[in-house]
C-alpha cells in the first residue's frame, strides 16, 4: 500500500508541473496586437509614414505581434474615432503618428485604461500614454550647416554667386518650426550672411504644390531646399533635380529619389521609435506617464551617408558637420527646440 501511495504521490507531483510548464508556455506565447494610426500624408510618402511602417512590420516579424496600420482619408477630424475604435477593438498598444490626436488621445486614453497608447512627437500625460520625442531641431541644424556651405562654393555642380537656401514646412506649426529654426541657426552658424527662404505647403501629399514652392525657390536663387513636408516633399525633390539645383530629404534616406541631386537626408528614425514601442510592450517593460527622447546622442537623429552625393562635396565640409555633431552631442552646441521655449 505504502508503494502504491508514493506513485500515487510522484504521478501528481508530475501532474502539477505539467500543468505549471504548460501554463507558463500559454504565457509566454502570447500573441500582442499592436495597431499604428499613420499620420497626414499617408503611406507611401517614402518618409515619416513609411519608416514607421517599416518598424512596425519589422517588430512583428521578430517578436510575433499582430499589427494593423489605420489609414484615414481625414485623419486629423477622425482622430478620436480612430483612437477610440483601435481600443474598443481590444489592441494591447495602439501607437498614433498623427501629432494633432494629443487632444483626443487624452480623452480616449482616459476611458480606456487597460489600454497602452503611443504618441510621437508631443507629449500626452496619462499613465497609459508614452510620448515619443525627437530632437529634429539637432539634425536640421547639422543639415542647414551643411546647405550653408554649399550654397557658397560656386566650385559645386549647380551653385550660383547667390549664398541663399529654402526650407519648405507642411503646415505652419511648433512640430514643423522646430525643423526649421534648426536650419536656419545650423545655416547661421556657418554664415550669418546667408538667407534661408520659407514657405508652407500646409500639405503633407501634394507633391505638385511642393514642387511649385520650390520651382520659385531655386528661381529666387536658391541653390538647396531643405523639404520638411512628408509626401509634399516628393515634389519638391523633383523640382531640384528639374532645376539641377540640390534638394534635402527628411525624416528616411531619400537620397535615392533623385541620385546626385538630393544633397543629404536630414534621418528621423520614426521606425526604430516604433520598433522599441513594441519591443517594451512584448517584454514587459513598456510604462506609461514616461517620455522617450530620441536625438544625435540616442541615435534617434543623423544626417545620410550621401552615398550620391560625398564625391561631389569637399571633404572638408562633411569633416565639419562630424564636428558639428559631436559638438551637439558632448553639450558644446545647444541647438534652440521652439517647442521648449514656447512653454
């Protein structure tokens, strides 16, 4: 009996961690569900929509995520529907690129708290909301140095006796300004004496406007536009190759879009924010009420190799913007963010 109640014993001990063992599996194979509302402009913009695109189907290739991407004809108006249907639809973290929805996500993060919610661009305080930031402003400065010097070396392919640049913004905000405060201090820092031109295409996929604004810029003299205007910038890329003049790409390497005539791409890396929103979530480590930067130093912010275009620059100029750089990083250069200040 005593022998018969032992393997009685050993036969449930070994039940029990069966079941533990099996449970523990269920646990960690759970399957998260990650939904990105792309922001104005849409996808294919091969820009800031994209690239996020990008880190959310890499993320669900390496950790088993479901994710959706929300497009909306008018994503602005629909945000807090989009919002609030994504949570209502049982998503672990719903992730918005879209910088107006910080109001609505406000109100929808509130009814929803079980919910994780992302924001790039603006910070949203709510315990279940992470706000990303980047430090545009850093690298718009090293790419408006970089336009400075150009525009005043005639011995360039395309440049004119005239030291003038044009940025173009796709609406007239502090998220746009910030790039284009950047520029022109990067661009000031090399040469007060060089003028930046300025417009807004208030569009972020008209590339016809965008190449419109920028026609009458390089008719003005401008020698390199720097496009700050997601999808509308296609246009503007467009025009500076048309002109034989010199464009600047924003937030993904668009150097490739009009080889030699795309001077650098000023690198907003949205995908790898993306990416490390998902990897936090799947490891347990995503919290709510933070704010995640993302500059030079993180390796959040950078300029293109020029893979097009370094053979037709001085060495030394591209020497300097490594200066400029690590400059910016070790603190010796502090580049004005507008968003800051208007606080």
């Amino acid at each position: 009996m005593t022998w018969e109640v032992s393997v009685v014993k050993h036969l449930k001990f070994l039940l029990v961690v069966v079941l533990i063992l099996l449970m523990v599996s269920f646990v960690g194979a759970r399957k998260y569900r990650v939904a990105l509302i792309i922001a104005q402009g849409g996808l294919g913009d091969r820009s800031y929509n994209d690239s996020g695109f990008a880190g959310l189907t890499k993320a669900a290739y390496d950790f088993g995520v479901k994710v959706k991407a929300i497009e909306s004809k008018d994503v602005v108006a629909q945000g807090e529907k989009l919002l609030r249907d994504a949570a209502k639809a049982g998503f672990d973290l719903v992730i918005t690129l879209e910088y107006t929805h910080f109001e609505p996500l406000a109100r929808v993060a509130k009814d929803f708290p079980k919910t994780k919610f992302a924001i790039l661009n603006i910070k949203v305080d709510a315990p279940n909301v992470t706000s990303v930031i980047f430090k545009e402003h850093e690298g718009s400065f090293l790419v408006g140095a970089l336009a400075a010097l150009v525009t005043r070396d005639t011995s360039i392919p395309g440049i004119n006796p005239q030291k003038k640049i044009g940025v173009i913004g796709g609406t007239k905000s502090l998220g746009i300004d910030k790039f284009l405060v950047g520029y022109e201090e990067g661009a000031h820092y090399i040469d007060p004496e060089v003028e930046v031109l300025k417009a807004y295409s208030f569009s972020f996929g008209d590339p016809a406007k965008g190449y419109e604004l920028a026609k009458a810029m390089f008719e003005q003299g401008a020698d390199v536009v720097y496009q700050v205007a997601g999808g509308t910038g296609i246009g503007i890329i467009k025009a500076a190759k048309d002109a034989g003049k010199y464009a600047i790409g924003v937030d993904s390497d668009q150097d490739y879009l009009a080889p030699g005539h795309v001077l650098c791409s000023m690198l907003k890396r949205v995908d790898i924010a993306v990416y490390d929103l998902i990897k936090r979530l799947v490891e347990g480590k995503l919290k709510g009420g933070e704010v995640i930067y993302y500059g030079l130093k993180e390796g959040g912010i950078d300029i293109s190799p020029m893979t097009y275009t370094r053979h037709i620059i001085p060495k030394e100029y591209i020497e300097k913007i490594k200066e400029l750089k690590e400059k910016i990083i070790k603190g010796e250069i502090v580049v004005t963010d507008i968003t800051q200040q208007s606080k």
